[in-house]
C-alpha cells in the first residue's frame, strides 16, 4: 500500500478513538467542563499532562531544529525539560492546595483585585493563542504533506476536529482523549526512530545509537562534524550563539514553562494535592521517552539527508535520481530545489554552492522516508504529528474558553450566571478561539517552535513572577502585581513585534539589547515584571492580614503554625 493509504487507516482510527472517547467523556457539568470532575487517576493524569505538554513544537519541530542548528538546537531541550521540573516541584501543589483551577482565579483572589483578575485574563488569552497558532500550524503541516492538500485547507481540517472534542467533552473529553494521544504519538516517535538507529547504527536503542559508530566505524557525532565542516556549516557539535543567548532563551523557556496556564490546570483534575505531585512524577517519566529520543533522531536524520541528497561521492545526485522523500516534500512547499549551476544535480550545503532549501518543520516527520522505512512506518508518524498537535491544542482552546467564561464573564460582568449558562459561554468562546486560532495558523509569525518559543517567552514575563511572589511572598500586594504582569507583558511582546513583524532586517545579534534574541527576551521581560512588582508594591499599601494569613497556610500544613509564630 502506498503512503497516502497507510495515512488515511492510521490517522482516521487514531481520529475514531479520540471522537469516541470525546462522545463517552462528554461534560455534563462546568466541574467536568473545566477540571473533569477533579476525579482522574494520577498516572493517566501524568500521561494527559505528557500528551498536553509535548506539543507541535516538541514532536514535529524540535527534533528539526536540533538537526539544522546542532548544539544550539539544544536550548529547546534543556528549557523545556527544566521549566517542567519547576513547575512540578515549586509551583503545581501550592496552587493545587489554594484550590483555584485556572491561573486568572489564583491571581484575582490571591491580590484581592478584580482588576488583577482580568489583567491575568489577557495574558491568559494572548499566551495561549499565540501557542494554539504553533499547533495550527504544525497540524496544517501534517495534513498538507500526507492528505496532499494545501497547508492552509490542512488547517481548516485541524480546527474542524479540534473544535469537536474540546467542546463536546472539555477537560473530562480532553483528558481521556489525551491519554490515547499520548500513547499514540509516543509510539509514532519511537517506532521510527528504533529502525532508523538500527539502520544508521546498528542498535536498537536511539540514545545509545547517538554516542554510538555509524555502520562504516566512525562515531556518529564525528561524522557529522565532519560532513558540516566539509558542506560549509557550523560544526554540529558547536554552535553559533553567544553564551548569554543561549541562557537567556533557555531561561524564558524554562520560567515559560512554569507560568503556561494549560499546564496549570491538569494538576486539578486530580483529588488531592499528594496526587498532583504524583502525577507531576508520571508525567516527567512519560515526557522523557520523547526528550531523550528527539536529538538521536534529529542526528540519524541529518546523516541520512546529507548524503541522500549528496550522493556517496559527495558531488551531488542527478535530480531525476534524486530521493523518493524530496518530490513528496516538494508538493508542500516546504523543500525546493534551484539548479544554480545548471548541471542537473542536486546538491546541499551550508555556503554558496547550496540548491537546496528545507523547512526545519520536515525533518522528524520525514525522517522514515529519508532513512528509507516501510509505508506503514511514514504514516504512524504522521498520526502521532495529528496526535501531538491536536492535544496541546484543545488544552490551549479550554484555557481561552475558560478564561473568558469563568473568569472574565462569572466572576467578573455576570456573577449571577447559572451553571448550564457558563457551560455555554465556554463553549460559544471555544468556538471563536478556533477560529482564530486557525488564521494565526494559516499566516503564521515563524515556524512551528519559534511560535511557540515566543509564548513562552510572554508566559515567563506575564505570569511567572505573579504567581511565585503570591505563593512565596506574602507582602505582595496587588498593586505590585498589577504593575509588574503589565510592563512585563508589555515590553516583551513590544520587543518580539518590533524584531519579528516591524522590523525583521534588523533583527541580528549586533542590534538585539545585550545581544538577547526575541526568543530569550522574556527572561528580561519576567525581571523587569519582578523588579516594577517589587517596588511598586513597597510605595503602596500593605497587603490585608486575611491575605498574608492565607498565603501563610498554603505554604505550611496545619498544625505547623506553632513552630511558625510570629
């Protein structure tokens, strides 16, 4: 069976299991809509966050940008993996044990301040979508290259499916349907990646494969040194941007991580604050088969690609000979080919000899048909790409909805609304997100995880300092608060509009503040919200005791406040 067949089986039974699980976990009630009851076992609670967390950018573009940037892909990795660390071990149970299921709740009792509350609401909403327009995309990227349609009619037919299960089912349909997904695209990634790695290596298990000798004995970091030393890249295994960059992107990513609202909430679903620890530990274990796999994947890929398309001579490979993958990808728009010199070759290198141009987006999704792998094998992946987009998705579309109708609506201009009437506001909002979200997808501001890294930028700058001051810092007022998520948010979505809509000639090292791309900015944007925080709440008045005493009890167990007097 070609492909195209294989896609269709495989991505419309993943797709019938997860419509019918959104049908079976339909929400009757707002406590299903948002929180799915509060009754899901830790360890399918652990791998819904896994699948929630492990989005578009993870599954389909890290691995890319790993394979095209070598060691300065590596920032992705390490922000990632730490932010969820940080999340799981400083924040989830507090915020869990103060019993508010999304972060404008938490922020507007915490600060005592309905403006609080909807100053939260807009960072809310401005984070997910800029994060829901990544996964449209990524989604768009998939169907394009396996339905071979256009990427923007692959968006549409994205935004069809996910507007099903997240309104029907909410955060009970969403997380049981999570928990497949998560089973699906961590299948879709290893499978491929274990036949690559015998292929390229000879063992079985990728990690080991990626310290490992390729077939002909060289070590397979060497090699790839190599090659790029010879093709006019950077060596694989060094890389091009400066020390303060790289921390400041990894920092953004990892504070980003921490304040990301649809993260947040999954620790509620589950009964109590012991469980949500448990399941923080889950879903680390479930997301490290994934993290520790990607940069294996990304290097076998960048082997084979490199002398499929340069031939075992390394002069290049007649076009009409040229690997089956390059025609198929050609089709989306996401590889092209320019015959320069006219001599009828393909040929791919980092200087001005080049012909080629590849989207980074490609590479994990392409990975089999580069390696050569069975039909069946391209189209797991393809169903596990639709499977990490479309979970990450419907978790961002639940935040928006919530956001606008239990934060913005019930607690703020309709407090008298009734329970059936804010069910259906949630949804009327799911549904409007969708539809934005799928036109931020189809003109997009970058690829796949540079979106991405853009929301996570404005989550570290928004939400962050908000939210560990109000957990650790009982004299945080809400003034300070205020001031702080504003100029926070304000300045880091200035300086990403300026470099990346207005300005985009100008956006190099020597013209970034302190040489900070707008990737690591947020890093800058969270201590310029700590420091307005911290000042403005010392020139104003002092937060009530009521507050100061709450904060006090979700820090310390009862029965611990005789050790604690003051």
């Amino acid at each position: 069976m070609d492909i195209q067949t294989w896609t269709f089986i495989l991505v419309g039974l993943s797709f019938a299991l997860y419509i019918g699980i959104a049908i079976w976990a339909r929400a009757g009630t707002t406590g299903e809509f948002y929180v799915a009851g509060g009754g899901v076992h830790p360890v399918a609670n652990g791998m819904a966050t896994a699948a929630d967390w492990m989005s578009a950018a993870s599954f389909i573009s890290m691995a890319g940008i790993i394979s095209f940037a070598g060691y300065d892909g590596s920032v992705y990795l390490l922000g990632w993996t730490g932010g969820y660390v940080l999340l799981a071990l400083c924040l989830a149970p507090y915020l869990r044990k103060f019993g508010k299921f999304t972060v404008p709740d938490f922020i507007g009792d915490r600060y005592y301040s309905q403006t609080a509350r909807m100053v939260a609401v807009f960072c809310a909403i401005f984070v997910s979508f800029t994060y829901v327009a990544g996964q449209m995309r990524g989604v768009g990227v998939v169907f394009s290259r396996f339905l071979e349609v256009d990427i923007d009619l692959g968006v549409i037919i994205g935004m069809a499916i996910v507007f099903f299960y997240a309104v029907l089912g909410g955060m009970k349909g969403i997380t049981y349907t999570q928990v497949a997904q998560y089973c699906v695209l961590i299948f879709a990634f290893l499978v491929p990646a274990i036949f690559v790695s015998l292929l390229v290596t000879g063992t079985a298990i990728p990690q080991l494969g990626f310290i490992g000798q390729t077939s002909d004995g060289m070590e397979l970091l060497d090699k790839l040194d190599g090659l790029s030393r010879e093709l006019g890249f950077t060596e694989y295994t060094s890389g091009n941007k400066s020390g303060v960059d790289v921390f400041f992107i990894t920092a953004a990513l990892m504070v980003g991580t921490a304040g990301l609202p649809h993260v947040i909430i999954r620790f509620f679903t589950v009964p109590k604050v012991r469980d949500a620890r448990i399941s923080a530990g889950w879903a680390l274990l479930f997301i490290s088969f994934l993290y520790t796999t990607a940069p294996a994947v990304a290097a076998f890929a960048r082997v084979n690609m490199i002398e499929g398309l340069n031939g075992a001579d390394g002069q290049g490979v007649a076009a009409e000979q040229a690997p089956g993958w390059v025609a198929n990808w050609e089709k989306t728009g996401l590889v092209g080919w320019e015959d320069k010199n006219g001599d009828g070759r393909l040929f791919y290198s980092g200087d001005e000899r080049n012909e080629m141009t590849i989207s980074p987006d490609i590479i994990v999704l392409a990975s089999p048909e580069i390696g050569k792998l069975p039909n069946w094998v391209v189209a797991l992946l393809a169903a596990g790409g639709m499977a990490a987009a479309l979970s990450t998705a419907a978790g961002l579309l639940l935040v928006i909805s919530t956001s606008i109708a239990h934060d913005f609506l019930k607690k703020g201009f309709r407090p008298d609304m009734t329970d059936k009437q804010e069910l259906m506001a949630a949804r009327i909002a799911a549904a409007v997100a969708v539809v934005g979200a799928g036109y931020l997808g189809i003109n997009p501001p970058g690829f796949v995880a540079q979106v991405v890294a853009f929301a996570f930028g404005l989550a570290a700058a928004s939400f962050f300092p908000a939210i560990v001051l109000g957990i650790f810092y009982k004299k945080m007022n809400k003034e300070g608060a205020i001031a702080g998520m504003i100029s926070g948010i304000a300045f880091t979505a200035s300086y990403i509009i300026y470099f990346k809509f207005i300005n985009p000639a100008a956006s190099t090292p020597e013209n970034w503040w302190f040489g900070i791309s707008p990737e690591g900015i947020g890093t800058l944007g969270m201590l310029v919200n700590l420091a307005v925080s911290l000042v403005v709440a010392k020139m104003t008045a002092e937060t009530p005791q009521e507050v100061q005493d709450l904060v006090e009890s979700i820090r310390f167990p009862k029965g611990a406040g005789a050790a604690h007097s003051h």
